[in-house]
C-alpha cells in the first residue's frame, strides 16, 4: 500500500525528511524537470498562468532507491515531488555522480520557500539545491 505525505508546516517537513533517514545511502533512479507548457494546433506555445512571475516555476519529481528507513522495503521506491520549484541548482562532476544521496537537509523555511539541499557521496558534495513551495512524498 503506497503511503503519501503532504506536509504542511516547516516542521511536518522536517519530520518527513528525518522519518526518511534524511535519505541516507539512497540512489537517484530518475529525476525530471517538469513546466507546465502545452502547443496549439498552429504550434505556438502556451503559457498555463496569468502572472508572468510564475513563468519561472517548475516541479521537480526525483524517484529514490531507499530502503534505509525502519519501516522501508527491501526495494524501496520513494517518489520526492518540489512543487512550484522557484530555484534550483543540479550538478555533477568527475569528483561524485549527484545519483549517489548520502544525505538531503531541510535547510529552512524562507517567506513561502522550503529549502532543500541534496549531497553526494560522504565527501557531502553538494549535487543539488533547491526552493519549492511544497513537499510530497509518496512511498511507492
């Protein structure tokens, strides 16, 4: 039975991430970048909102191997969903593969931010950051 949480305080969040072992040893299967963008028949672009300062945002879905947690299966998927991502940075290098989580922090709540930062390997190389207005996380 899949369990999905949607926190929704600074510390419902914060409990999420410690209920997941902050994502300890988890492995990056699948990551996308989604904006909500649809083409007419005529091929022009439209943009789904009415303020042009959304244009920026975008979801960002990441699909976990975890099974770390206590109550984690052996081959437990975790699907992480940053709803209205305002900000982010990704990256990797010939030094560690972002894939590798050894752990994610909850750095905060910034006006209506969650701040989020994902690091690699035990070096804590930092693969990615983000700012989102919204947490879900689904154990598939």
């Amino acid at each position: 039975m899949m369990k999905i949480h949607k926190p929704k305080s600074a510390d419902e969040v914060k409990n999420t991430i410690s209920y997941l072992y902050d994502c300890h040893d988890g492995s990056i299967r699948k990551i996308c970048f989604i904006k909500e963008r649809e083409v007419e028949q005529n091929g022009s672009l439209v943009y789904p909102f009415a303020d042009i300062r959304d244009f920026i945002n975008c979801d960002v879905e990441m699909e976990l191997l975890l099974n770390c947690y206590p109550t984690a299966k052996k081959d437990q998927i975790v699907l992480l969903k940053f709803i209205k991502t305002r900000s982010f940075t990704f990256m990797q290098t010939e030094e560690f593969d972002y894939s590798d989580i050894y752990e994610l922090k909850f750095e905060g709540k910034k006006g209506t931010s969650l701040l989020f930062c994902f690091y690699a390997t035990k070096k804590m190389f930092k693969a990615l950051s983000l700012s989102c207005e919204k947490l879900i996380c689904e154990e598939l």
